[in-house]
C-alpha cells in the first residue's frame, strides 16, 4: 500500500520529511515541495512515484545515485543546498540555546575536487569484482566507474585497479583500498587480511610501476595491532600546506579538499594578529601548525608517531618559518593542563568527531586568550560551544566549510575570543 504525501522539509541526513498520521516519515532522494507516492515502514518511507517535481529537484551529477550510498543529496539545486548545510549548523546551536548567530556563506569545495576515499570490494564467482561504496542502509556493494565527488586522477585509476584486482580476489573474498592523491601522485594501500608472499609483492611493484603510482602498501587487517607496510615508493608523498612540502606516511589524515583545507587556514590565520606562541592541538601533519609558524612558534601536539614525524622531519628542512616543537601525546588519555597551556597565547584544535571535552575544559581553565576552533560533528561541536561560552569565551562568526559534496557532513571552524 502506498500513501500519498507532500515534502516538507530535509532533515539532517539529507532525507525529505513529511508528515503522516501525526508521525515523521523520512524519505530518502526526496525534496521539499515533491508531490510523491511513497511506501511506509516504520519511520521510513521509500519512494515510489513523484507526481509533482519540487522547484528545488535537479538532475543527479551521476548516474550511481540514489543506489551508491556516497551522496544523500545530489538531487538539490545548489541555492537549497546552501540554506540547508547552513541551517544544519544553526539548528544545532539553536538547541544548545544559541540566538544571532553569525554563520558565514558554505564555502563549497568544486566538484572533482575530494583528495582521498576507501573503496571496499568483493570477489565474485565470475572471476568478476565490485569495486565501490555500500548501498545506503546497507552492506551491499555498489560497482563504481565514475564519480562526480573524487578528484580526476582517482577516477582515472578505478579501471586498471579493476583489472588488477580481478587476479587477486576469489569469490567473496573482501578488500578495501585507501587512496590518497599526494601532489606528486597516488598513494594507494591496500587493506586484506593475511601476509603479502613474494609473488604479490613483485605485482604490487609492477602495478605501481605501470599506474606511475608514488607508493604502494599492503595492511593486514588480521593482525592484532595491525600496520602499513610499503612495498614500493617511486615518489615520495606529499602535500604542501602554505607553499611548504610535507611528506606524509601511509593512512595519513588530510583534509579531504585543498580548497577546504586552504579557506580552513585562511580564517585560521585571522586569530593570529596578537598571537606569538600557539599551540596545535591534534596537529596530524602539520595543517595549521606550518601555515601559523610563519609568524608564530608553534607547539604541535599528536598522538600519531608518524604522523607527528612527518610534521618533525618537513618543518626541519623549512626556510622562511617560526620554530615548530612537537609533542607525542593522548589528547584524551593526558589532555594538556592550564599551567602547560598557559604560556601559549592561541589554542588550535582540530579534534575527531567525538570533540574533546575534556582538553577543552583544560583549556577554559587556563589563561588562553584566543581559540581556534575546527570540528566535523555538528553535535559535539555545539556541547564545546556551550561550555566555552558559559565559561566566557565569546564566539565570532561560524564558517562552515564544505569537503563532503552531497553529504550532510560539513567542517566548522570559528574563533573564540575569552572576555
């Protein structure tokens, strides 16, 4: 039985909502004003017809969407899309009891644009693989030979990765594969379970000498405390934050975009009129840490190794930059304390998605003067907001910053002056 609704809204995953017997029904691949059939289960509603197209539909950039689960919102005219990232940012302070808040435009990353992704794939019994992105709500795989979102050289290499892996996998048999594009190439890692045996090992070599790869490694995911492992480095890596090259290791974080990580420097760099000794806390590579020691010294602060080694060894070789310290440290385990932060006139942190609560009360406890804050979870940036401005810290403008292109994922960053 299906039921005939109108759309409301969109919700925060990118779902259409409407309203059906006093209860939310949300509706994937749906927009606001859509006229549409749809068929009910539970708070679910799966689309069956569109009687009525909504002012806001356009075309889908790929012929994957609405199968491939990458993209909830590819079926949005860009102005929608616009006033409904920033209204997710705004929702989420209004429930922590914000007002006025001054949420700059979405600084949209172009398409082709994404740096890095994790494809998953199974053999099959057809001497055939999947290669792609999981179904929405699902496990199944989705077979991938284009993608709007992914920079060109990354598309590129979808077909000779193809082929390659059909020699590799037998049916059922899973594998993921990381891929980074570094200025200099693709970094490529391989992640299965069991070792890697010569034979492999000298293919691997040779795949990465014909794709003209800069490196390749292999990750055994059945090991207890498992490692990447590199195999053949023909360039090595990097990524240049300023004018500044940084040699990354393998399963390096970076920011997905160069044009997301570079408007995520420039408002960053704004905090640093009156700042001469800053501290980076979950530095990674050095993102902010390099852009902030041209005129600042910088203490970087991370609990990768190489990561942290990474940052150590391209700061060392610099020309032209303040001192850049580094510390190995469990922000969570040992957030740094007020007397440690208290020599510092400016905080960046940068933290995973669960926030970090607990440095961000050693922080409100010290005498830091000016935060920098940048997050990529909505929820827990607005609990951080909410005890930083009980605490009298004084938020400036919220730019959200857009590298995840039809998702409802989004990067905030924002400076807070103490009062």
């Amino acid at each position: 039985m299906t039921d005939k609704v109108t759309i409301g809204e969109l919700g925060g995953r990118g779902d259409g909502i409407t309203t059906l017997d006093g209860k939310s029904i949300f509706i994937p691949f749906s927009a606001p004003g859509d006229k549409v059939d749809i068929k009910v289960d539970g708070n679910k509603g799966r689309l069956r017809h569109i009687h009525h197209s909504s002012s806001h539909r356009v075309d889908a950039k790929c012929k994957h969407f609405t199968k491939c689960g990458g993209c909830a919102v590819q079926h949005i005219n860009e102005k929608y899309y616009r006033l409904w990232k920033s209204g997710l940012v705004r929702t989420a302070l209004e429930n922590q009891g914000f007002k006025n808040i001054d949420i700059r435009p979405l600084e949209m990353s172009s398409l082709h644009s994404r740096r890095r992704t994790t494809f998953h794939v199974i053999g099959r019994n057809d001497g055939n693989i999947v290669l792609g992105y999981a179904e929405k709500g699902s496990h199944n795989l989705i077979d991938l030979d284009e993608c709007p979102i992914l920079v060109s050289e990354i598309v590129n290499f979808i077909s000779p990765l193809k082929v390659f892996l059909k020699t590799l996998l037998n049916n059922k048999q899973k594998m993921s594969i990381q891929i980074t594009r570094g200025d200099n190439g693709l970094d490529v890692a391989f992640k299965g379970k069991g070792d890697v045996d010569l034979n492999l090992r000298m293919d691997l070599a040779t795949f990465a000498q014909e794709n003209d790869l800069a490196r390749v490694s292999w990750f055994d995911t059945s090991l207890k405390k498992p490692y990447y492992e590199m195999l053949a480095e023909l360039k090595k890596p990097y990524v240049t934050f300023e004018g500044n090259k940084v040699f990354f290791p393998q399963g390096a974080f970076i920011q997905a975009t160069e044009q997301g990580q570079q408007t995520l420097i420039n408002i960053m760099l704004e905090s640093l009129q009156d700042g001469s000794h800053v501290v980076d806390l979950f530095s990674g590579c050095g993102t902010f840490s390099i852009a902030a020691a041209q005129t600042a010294n910088v203490h970087a602060v991370e609990n990768n190794k190489e990561m942290l080694s990474a940052l150590k060894s391209s700061s060392n070789i610099m020309t032209g930059i303040k001192q850049i310290t580094t510390e190995l440290r469990d922000l969570f385990m040992r957030p740094l304390l007020p007397h440690e932060l208290d020599k510092f006139d400016v905080a960046i942190i940068d933290p995973p998605r669960a926030g970090a609560k607990h440095q961000i009360q050693e922080i409100i406890n010290s005498k830091i003067k000016t935060l920098v804050m940048v997050s990529c979870n909505l929820l827990s940036f607005a609990r951080d907001v909410q005890d930083l401005s009980l605490a009298g810290f004084k938020m400036g403008s919220v730019n959200p910053v857009d590298q995840f292109l039809f998702s409802p994922h989004l990067e905030i960053i924002t400076i807070f002056k103490r009062t």
